[in-house]
C-alpha cells in the first residue's frame, strides 16, 4: 500500500492491515515491540538509582535521588515517594517546551497511582527513626524519543530503578540527636511488589492491539492500560475516555496483561542479577 495514501488516508491505510490481523510494522495484534531493554548499571551515575528502558523507539530514563527529611505528624512512620514524567519537546514535534503539559501530568498521576496501589515499596520501610527522619525518593522519568506507549515504558523504567537503588545506611546519635550517614555500608530498597503495565488502543470501537505505537495512538478511538502484579491481582485500570469495553474484552486485556507481566519479571530479574556488584 502506497505511502501517499498512509499520508492521505491514514485511518483506511491502517484498518487494510488490519482486516488481514497485522499491522503495518509487522507485528501481528496482539505483539508486544522489540524486547525492552534495561541498562540499569550506573545509566546516570549522579543518582541513586537508575535505568533506561526501550520500547520499540519509546526511549525511557528513570533516575532516583534519595534525600532526608522529618515525616509527617499524620505519617510518622513513613517515608516518601515523589514520582515525576517529563515529556520534553526534544522527544517528539508533539510536546512543546515550558510547563508540563496534560499528557506529562496525567502519565505523573498514573505512576504515582501504581505506587499507591501496588504497594511496590511500604513508606513504613522509608522511615528511620519515627517522627524524625525518614527518606524521601524523587522519582524523574524522562522520555527521550517517544513512539507511543508511555506509561508501560515509564512503569518499566520506574520498577527497574528503583530495583537499582542502593541507600546508604543512616542512624541517629542519641546524645546529639543529629543523623549520621556511613556511605560504605549501602543497601538495596525491599521491592515488595513488581508492578508491570499492558497498553491496549482501541481501533473502530471493537478492535484490541498491544503496545501501540504514537501513530495506532492517534488513530485509535480509545486507549486502556492494565496494571498487574506478581499475584496476577490487579492493581488499577487506566481507561481516559474513548471507547467503551465489553466485559469480555475488558477480561481479555487482563489475561493478556497477566502474561506480560511474567515475561517483564523475567527481564529484569535477568538484568539486575547480571550487573549485581560481585
């Protein structure tokens, strides 16, 4: 099929493809892109953690910084975690510089979403001394080229870096009651659940396909993201508007999920044990 007429048509252009069960980069419906990728060793060696995660051509970086602060009087015993996505004009002609704009902020609230509702890390494991001291992460996930399909990139990202976190032991002397840090003795954060994302476009209202690319996403009627965890339990369903699913559907992006999920716990189980410091 001609390039004019993806140019002119692009919709018709796509639904050709797939009629036929395929799309036009080759992947069949339900084919996840190009394995992702985590280079988790040192990717930003000013941070306390980091990784960079790529999804077809969606290029993520994640990098964590920990500081110390007092907790709040409501939360004594807890820590902070302080997700933030940028998508920065340089990544793609649609972003503009200046302000987060509505896609920045809503993949921010979705991260920070995952982290409440997977409990991937418990505050209370933030907390160094109640009431006085505990850690907060900064959590930066900057999108470097975007193709599509962020917020599985940055939930990638995301549970890679902070697998990657290394904390330096803290104390509090007694008699002076001042914090002190011993940089030679560091430990990794307790990672308690391994939330994965699945992104679904919907195509004319019926049509499921995975990890869409920037261009499926502007053709698409709608767009809906599944997270899961190790359990196969839900943790949330990210559906802004578009289409309505069935049921059935709505089931199947499940089971979908739930497969993806077991192949990205695979990644980067693999990844972290082969940069482990021997």
């Amino acid at each position: 099929i001609s390039i004019c007429f993806r140019t002119v048509e692009p919709l018709e252009y796509y639904r050709r493809f797939l009629k036929e069960n395929c799309r036009p980069d080759g992947r069949e419906l339900g084919e996840f892109r190009a394995t992702t990728h985590f280079l988790s060793s040192g990717s930003i060696t000013t941070a306390d953690g980091s990784a960079l995660v790529k999804l077809g051509n969606t290029t993520v970086i994640c990098g964590i910084k920990a500081e110390l602060a007092a907790p709040t009087v409501d939360s004594a015993n807890k820590g902070y975690i302080v997700p933030n996505v940028e998508l920065p004009s340089l990544c793609s002609t649609k972003f503009r510089s200046g302000p987060p704009g509505e896609e920045a902020q809503a993949a921010s609230q979705f991260i920070a979403d995952v982290i409440e509702n997977s409990q991937i890390i418990a505050k209370e494991d933030l907390c160094i001394a109640n009431g006085k001291l505990a850690w907060v992460l900064y959590c930066d996930i900057i999108c470097l080229d975007y193709d599509g399909n962020i917020l599985d990139a940055s939930a990638f990202a995301l549970l890679a870096a902070l697998k990657n976190v290394q904390l330096p032991s803290v104390t509090i002397n007694e008699e002076t009651g001042l914090s002190e840090v011993n940089l030679k003795e560091k430990n990794p954060l307790i990672i308690r659940k391994h939330p994965v994302a699945t992104s679904f476009a919907v195509f004319d209202d019926t049509l499921l396909i995975v990890d869409p690319t920037a261009e499926e996403e502007d053709l698409a009627t709608g767009t809906v993201t599944i997270v899961t965890d190790d359990e196969g339990r839900l943790c949330s369903v990210h559906k802004p508007g578009g289409s309505p699913l069935t049921g059935a559907k709505l089931q199947d992006c499940i089971t979908r999920a739930i497969t993806r999920h077991k192949e990205v716990k695979k990644l980067i189980d693999k990844v972290i044990k082969s940069i482990k410091p021997k």
